[in-house]
C-alpha cells in the first residue's frame, strides 16, 4: 500500500510538472537555429494568449527558431488572460528577444527581477497592441514601468521608454474610431517600402480597431492605419481619420550600453494575424529585431502552422480551462475547445 501511494505521488508530481512547465516550440533547422524567443502573452481583450503561440509555431516549425511562450494563469495553471500571474519568468535569463502581447499587469518583484535585467542587458523586443500599456500597479523601484509613470527619468513608463509609445488620450495615443465597429487597413509608408521589415509585405487588414499614436522621437515610422467604415476588408476610409502610424522601428540604450532593437505595432489581435500581410510584417519585424534582416526574403513561407482557430477578440471572451500543455506540439489546435 505505502509502494502504490508513493508512485500515486511521484505520478502527479510529474504530471503537475509537466502542466506547470513552460510551452516551448523547438525547431529542428533553419536560420533561426540556436536562437530562443520568449513570448510573453497576457491581455484582458485581444486574445494574445491566441497570437502569441501562432507566431511561435512558424518561427519554430519553419525557420529553427526555439520558441518559449508564456501564459498569464489562475490558481490552477489554466491560461487566464489579463493575469499577472506568468509562471516561469526565469527563461528570460537566456533569451534571445522578448516577444509581448501585454496590458495593465503587476508581476510580483521575483519575476519583474527577470523582465528588467533582460532590459538592462539591452535584449531586442517586439511589442503588440496593448503592450504600449503593458503594466499598472507596480510598485517601488518598478513603478517606474507603469504605462503611467511620470517618472522624469522614464516618463510614461516602459511603453514610452522601450516601444515608443504608451497609452495616453490626451496626448494623442488611444481608440481611433470605434473599436469593434471600425476595422483598420493598414499601408506601408511609402519611402520605407525598401525597408526590410516591408519586405513582401502588401495588403494588411486588422479586425481590431486603430489606434492613434505619436512615437517617440528617433522611431522611424514604416506604416500607417487607415480607419474603415466597417469590420470588412473592403470598407471605406473614414475621411475625418487621416492616417496615423501603426508601425514603428527604433532602438533604446539599457544599462549595460547596449542599444537593443524595439519593433512595435498598434495591432496584432488574434483575428488581426489572419491577414497574409500583417502576418509577415510581424515575422519581419522578428528577424529584424534580431539582426538577421538578411535572411528576410520577400516570398518567405508565413502560413499557419497547424490548425488556427481564433476566437472573437472581447473582454473576458477566450477559450476557458485551457492550459499551455494543451497547445505542445505543431498539430494541437489553437485554441483547443473548452472543456
């Protein structure tokens, strides 16, 4: 009886193990072989739990690349989007870039220590939509992140300082037209089609609604949003919304010296990487993030790797008791239905 209870025991322990362990992508070969992304996904709206482990799959799958994603999560390791809560914080500690889809949260100070040294170490870092407000309620020496700060040596916090910009109405940077109502076309700014972030990229469309944005000085601006009348790829501009930029390159000094590279874009919804176009731009801004802008090629291989099934992006919409060991592998869906 003692034996059985003893192997009862070691079996949920490894099985707690296994459901608590980080969800990594490896890739086999490729250009990005021997390189490792962190994706860190948690947002209260736009399904980044969703996103984030999509783009993971085709980094991985077709160029090498290892892919680490993490999930904000309740007590019991189901993904929750919006948590603060985002076990395993340490792998930053090896990362090669930071990939985020974040908004308004408070890690504890252990796992905040892990996201700050890596800033302080310049790592690159790629940033979707709410990312520009990526934290809320930090306190001491890390309220200096908060999408609000007014810290004069940060001001506005983490979104301002390393992605360029934050969330702040009243300067110019928020809603643009009504979101869930008004759709988004997004088009390369002209005299950066040669850029290699833009390389291939054409037609991108984005169920999520613009935003309006004023970068921060020294981001170069390489594509701008157009408002439409409604949520089809076809709408027609709204002629009271002039563009605004949408996507953004620059780079920022950390601690050690270091200039990392920051790509950052106002979309990146789950139904938003739909778009062909979009989709690359997002795998362009990775490899350029990284230096390696001259394996970007225009035809590149971007489709979905297994099958993709977003949900409609809403507040406390998402799939519900779905855990990260529910996405392993290139064939599980994403997400998998409830259960």
């Amino acid at each position: 009886m003692k034996k059985m209870t003893l192997l009862s025991a070691l079996l949920i322990g490894l099985t707690t193990l296994v459901h608590s362990a980080p969800l990594t992508y490896e890739g086999k070969s490729g250009v990005g072989k021997g390189k490792h992304i962190v994706f860190i996904a948690s947002d209260h709206e736009y399904r980044g739990e969703e996103t984030c482990p999509a783009i993971a799959r085709i980094l991985a799958h077709r160029y090498g690349f290892k892919c680490t994603v993490l999930f904000g999560v309740d007590n019991d390791g189901h993904i929750k989007p919006g948590s603060s809560n985002v076990p395993g914080m340490e792998v930053l500690d090896d990362a090669d870039m930071m990939f985020l889809f974040l908004r308004f949260l408070a890690p504890d100070d252990k796992s905040m220590k892990h996201f700050t040294d890596y800033l302080d170490r310049g790592g690159p870092v790629l940033g979707l939509r709410t990312t520009t407000h990526a934290f809320n309620g930090l306190k001491g020496k890390n309220s200096k992140y908060n999408y609000n700060s007014r810290d004069k040596s940060y001001d506005w916090g983490f979104g301002r300082q390393i992605l360029g910009e934050t969330w702040r109405p009243r300067e110019g940077a928020g809603h643009y037209g009504r979101n869930h109502q008004f759709s988004t076309r997004m088009f390369v700014v002209p005299e950066q089609k040669d850029h290699p972030v833009m390389r291939g990229v054409t037609d991108m469309h984005a169920m999520a609604g613009a935003y309006s944005a004023v970068p921060i000085e020294g981001s170069l601006i390489l594509g701008k949003n157009q408002v439409l009348d409604s949520m089809k790829p076809d709408g027609k501009p709204l002629a009271n919304k002039p563009p605004s930029p949408c996507t953004w390159v620059r780079t920022y000094k950390s601690a050690s010296g270091k200039e990392g590279r920051v790509f950052t874009s106002t979309q990146g919804a789950s139904q938003d990487i739909v778009s062909e176009g979009y989709r690359r731009c997002i795998i362009n801004g990775v490899f350029w993030c990284l230096g390696m802008e001259k394996h970007i090629k225009a035809d590149m291989d971007v489709s979905f790797v297994g099958p993709y099934q977003p949900t409609k992006f809403s507040f406390g919409g998402g799939r519900k008791r779905v855990k990260p060991s529910d996405l392993a592998g290139f064939e599980s869906p994403l997400l998998p239905a409830d259960k």
